[in-house]
C-alpha cells in the first residue's frame, strides 16, 4: 500500500503551504532560539484527582480554552523543501499527432539545484511538537523523510532551521532537532490508556494556517490493518478533524498529555469527514526515545508474505473455529524463511511456543526479534504439524520491500482447442513446458495449470492460475485435484481448499465449491 498522504486520501505531510504564507497572510520572521511565548521548560497541566485518569474536571465538555493555552506553545509547524524529478514541459497523447503543454506545469516548476542539475522544488507542510527542552520535535516520518530543507515555525511566529535526527517509516515516526534551550514541551502519557468514547483535542497546522485546534473522543482503538506499510501500529481512531499538514501534531486528553501523534485519515474527498488516525503514545514513545538517543531502528526480518484465513477456508481445511494461525503465500528467495524450509500454504500457528492470534501478530512479533536471533515456528503443513526453526534477518527498507519481484503480464489468453481435462468445474492441465512459455509462469511455480476461462461459484479462473496446493498435499496433476475434492466430499464439506498462484497477487488460498456428485 503507498504511503499515508496517498492512502486514504491521507493527511499529506507534503502538503502546499506557500499561499498562506507568500501571499502575505502570515509574517514569520526569523528568530534566535530561546523562550517560546514568555514560557519555558516542561508543561505540566493539572491532571486531576487520583483515580480519574481520563474524568473530565468541571466544565471540560464546555471549552478546551484552558488545556489548548497550556500546551498549544509545544506545538509547531514544519516546512519543508523536498527535491522532484523536472517534469518535461510537453508530454505526448497517445493516439495524437502533437504534443501538448503538461497540465501539471512541467519545466516550470522550482529552482535549479545547487549542483547545476535541475529539478524541482517542492513545498510541503506538516507538524510537530517539543517533546524535550533542548529542541527535540516529534513528527511522521512521511513530512520529513524527502526532505532537502526543514524549517520550524513556533507558535509565537519564529522560524527556526531544523535538522533530522532520525525516522522509523515502519511506524511513520521521526524526531527532528532545533537548536536552544528551555523550550515548553509536552509529554507522552503511556499508563493511563484511553478509552473509546474519552475527550481527544487535536492541534496542529492544517492547511498551512497553524496553531488550529479541534475536538472529539476516540471513537475505536486497535485500528492495526489500515496501512500495510506501518504493520507494527495499533493506530487510535478519533473524530477531532484532521486536514492536510496535520501529520505529525500531537493529540492530547484533556489533560494535555500527549496520547498519540496525528498520522492519517480516511477520506473519499482529500478533507476531514470525521475518520482520522493517531499512532498511540505506546508505541510512539519507545521509537522517539531511542531515535533521540541516535539509534537505529532494526527488527526482525522472515521473508514472508503472510495473511489471515477466512472462517470458511479455515473449515475447508478441517480446522476447528478455534484454530489460529498466519497462512504463508510467498516466501521470499533467498530470505531466513526459505533457508530453514518455510513453504507457501504452510500456516504458523506458534512462535516460541506462544500461540499466534493471526498474521498481524506474528508481524510484530518477530519484529521484536533482533535480527539474528533464532525463533521457533510451529507450523501445519499438509494437516500435520511440525517445528521449524529460523535465524531472523533484518527487516529491509519499506521501499525494498514495496520493489518486490516483477510479475509477469496477465491476460485472459486462450489455451489451444481441446488442451486440458474438466475437474471440479475447471479446465486443467499438468505443467508443461509449452504452458511454462505460453502463460509466462515462473520457474519455481509448478502445479496444474487452468487452460481455458472458467467460474465456479463466484470464482473467476484465467488461463495461465496454477493450483499449487489442495488442504494436504501439493498437487501437480488432474488426479491430484481429483483426490483432493473426493476427500473434502467424504469429509463432509462444502468446499475444498487450494493453493492458486496468479500472475497478479502471487499465490491465494481460494476455497472451491465442491461440485455435485453425479
């Protein structure tokens, strides 16, 4: 999945400001460090009686003014300059005799690089917040990770250069640096968790205007499946409105303690419509603490393509409704997975004897694996279960990882008339040379290949799908399938599960209708 300000039509890091500002709406003028507003050192808000973590004093539901006064000096607004490639300045129309000016301005954009060569310069906007008094910022990864420049606006107008100190992409976090002392900071709260339905205030830079607050209650926590590129958060869901450059701003309770920073949002229209993300302070402080220390973030590393099986695959392979695991769909060459014997359609059903819920789980799990320590995977292959041990490696780059292999091109080609046999509603052939060539199936790909376009249930088979796998055993020839349907029918069940590599998504389990007995 892309990144943040892609997805979702997320909360952009990278989002224009230079309206607001170049037009004169906004004065910034440069400053040297120092005292923010006539307040220093840490921001320590009332937090109430014991026992009332997260109960509103008298009178918080009818104004945030109090609590948005204490730590609205601890927020800033981040600008930053982000090199791009120099778009050309006419661009060709397939189909027409001539070229045309780019829409998007190509070749007029930015300035020239200081090298000499060109490219443009893009303008972006985001936020962040003190987390110390020597000028530690806290952000996303996502405003600052391309940036050339970061300038820091403070909340009483000062403009202050700042420098990167150190970025996570895996959890969107980063921790950026300006110099001084005896700034006001907030701090993360990580004992008293928040609960659905508690007060949330937001502040942070939207749109370019800065210091904007906005209030709301976490309305789910949990959310651990909204972004494949962050897989070790368990983001806060919040109705305060979110916009565009409030990535990377603090959301606070009502106490002023920083329970998560601003991340995404879910949006069909690119505005705020009530869906937005917080990474929680449980898992943001660790990552920022030892940024700011200048370590590296490394974790653990398989080399595996995992997910979560249906209820009704997990029933196709004779599983209980208690089973648990995370099914294996590519394993990546040449990776610790592949070397110790991890197969595709194996499921992992422990690690180091604990139980695995599903395959966000074994994710973070591993991910707090050194790399270079050995885990223990029990695994079910073929309906039996064995252990298998695996030296973690270190867990590449989210750009690496996003690369992955070149897929052939797919298409709905014809196999040659009469090719294949009918099992279970498909038309089907062992692998050949010929069909190797003809569908561009990869070498390491072997099983029964779909020879002809067919639909069994809701179900759509192209020419080119091989079946890799039935519920326990490889398959490689109609036999094979055949078997694997007889089995599911005496077992009583409904449909039988497979193992289907495709030219698009690489191997799924799909759970085939079983047809009727004649």
């Amino acid at each position: 999945m892309k990144r943040k300000e892609f997805m979702l039509g997320a909360v952009a890091g990278l989002a224009f400001a230079a309206a607001a500002t170049a037009g004169g709406v906004i004065d910034w003028p440069t400053a040297e460090a120092g005292p923010v507003a006539g307040v220093s050192g840490r921001l320590a808000p009332n937090a109430g009686g014991a026992g009332l973590a997260f109960a509103p004093p008298q009178g918080a539901p009818l104004s945030f003014a109090d609590i948005f006064a204490q730590v609205a000096p601890a927020v800033v607004q981040i600008d930053v300059k982000t090199r791009v490639a120099r778009q050309p300045g006419m661009i060709q129309i397939p189909g027409t005799p001539f070229a045309i000016p780019n829409p998007n301005g190509g070749g007029q954009q930015g300035e020239e690089g200081e090298d000499g060569e060109g490219g443009a310069t893009a303008l972006g906007a985001g936020s962040g917040f003190f987390i110390a008094a020597n000028g530690f910022i806290v952000t996303n990864n996502h405003v600052v990770a391309d940036a050339t420049e970061i300038m820091v606006k403070l909340a009483d107008g000062r403009e202050l250069e700042a420098r990167l100190v150190g970025r996570d992409e895996d959890t969107d976090l980063a921790v950026i640096k300006v110099e001084g002392t005896d700034f006001p900071f907030v701090n993360f709260e990580e004992t008293a968790q928040p609960r659905v339905g508690d007060w949330v205030i937001a502040v942070g830079n939207p749109f370019g205007l800065g210091g904007t607050a906005t209030a709301g209650i976490v309305s789910a926590s949990g959310r651990g499946d909204i972004d494949n590129n962050t897989p070790y958060t368990d983001y806060l869901q919040i109705d305060a409105a979110i916009n565009r450059g409030n990535s990377g701003g603090p959301t606070f309770d009502i106490y002023g303690r920083v329970i998560g920073v601003n991340s995404a949002i879910y949006s069909p229209t690119g505005g705020s419509v009530g869906i937005g993300f917080a990474i929680p302070a449980t898992v943001a402080k660790p990552i920022t603490d030892r940024l700011m220390r200048g370590e590296s973030i490394a974790r653990g590393y398989l080399g595996v393509g995992i997910q979560n099986l249906s209820r009704e695959q997990i029933t196709a392979l004779g599983q209980g409704s208690g089973f648990t695991g995370a099914w294996v769909g590519q394993v990546t060459p040449g990776g610790p997975a592949e070397k110790a014997g991890l197969q595709i359609n194996d499921i992992v059903t422990r690690l180091n004897g604990q139980p695995v819920r599903d395959s966000n789980d074994l994710t973070r799990r591993i991910g707090s694996v050194e790399p270079g320590q050995t885990v223990r995977l029990e695994v079910l292959r073929e309906g039996r279960l064995q252990t298998i041990s695996v030296r973690a490696g270190a867990r590449p780059s989210q750009a690496e990882l996003n690369a992955g292999p070149a897929t052939p091109e797919s298409g709905d080609r014809e196999a040659p008339e009469g090719a294949g046999v009918a099992v279970g509603g498909l038309t089907v052939a062992p692998m050949s040379d010929v069909l190797r060539r003809r569908y561009s199936i990869p070498a390491n790909i072997n099983g029964l290949v779909v020879t002809a376009q067919d639909t069994v249930g809701e179900l759509r088979f192209r020419p080119g799908f091989v079946i890799t796998n039935g519920p326990a055993s490889v398959i490689r020839t109609p036999a094979d399938l055949e078997a694997a349907i007889t089995a599911a029918r005496r077992a009583n069940r409904s449909g039988v599960f497979l193992v289907v590599w495709t030219p698009d998504q690489g191997s799924v389990p799909v759970v085939l209708d079983l047809p009727k007995s004649e």
